[in-house]
C-alpha cells in the first residue's frame, strides 16, 4: 500500500486524473491554480496524520530520571554458559550487580 493511500484512504491519482472529463479544459494559470489546490490538500491531510501519530507516541513517552550513585555496575561474573548456535559459539554471562543480590543477577 502506498503511503499517501495508507493517509489519505484512497490511491494517488496523477494530474491528469485530478480532474473530470465533463469539466471545461483549464489552460494556463487556472490549471496551476487547481493543482496548488490540490497540493495543499494533500500536505495539509499528511500535517493531519502526522499530528495524529505524533500524539499516539506522546502518550507512551516518560522522562526517566536517576539519583546520584544508582547506577548499577557489575561486581561479579555468578556464571557462564557457552551456548552452541549454527554456526557460531555465544557465550552467556550472568553478572552480579552492585547493591543486588546473588539471586538478582542478570
């Protein structure tokens, strides 16, 4: 689906299908004049949407703030684990934090 069809609910139709055959021909600046028109139609329609989902995503965003000395830094290596994928050999750490328990690493 294109994007202005996704925004707007119906395909983008060229210049030339903007108007309708039965309509008198426009020559000149008349024609420019309904294109502008129609042009600002569309970009005030994506200002629309835009501002729809802008609003969609501030209602999950949170400032996140942090105290002086809550920054968690590791202390020990409690395990490790080498995991055999495909075609590759991952290792796995399970780290104690500073301030957490042994039964907290992560």
């Amino acid at each position: 689906m294109a994007p202005f069809e996704a925004l707007c609910g119906r395909r983008c139709r060229s210049p030339i299908g903007w108007f309708d055959p039965a309509e008198a021909k426009l020559y000149g600046t008349d024609l420019v004049k309904v294109a502008l028109k129609k042009v600002k139609l569309i970009q005030e329609r994506c200002r629309i949407a835009k501002s729809r989902q802008k609003s969609y995503a501030d209602q999950n965003a949170h400032d996140v703030s942090f105290m002086v000395g809550e920054k968690e830094e590791p202390v020990a290596i409690a395990a490790r684990q080498d995991r055999q994928l495909r075609s590759k050999r991952l290792s796995v750490v399970k780290v104690q934090w500073r301030g957490q328990p042994v039964e907290e690493a992560t």
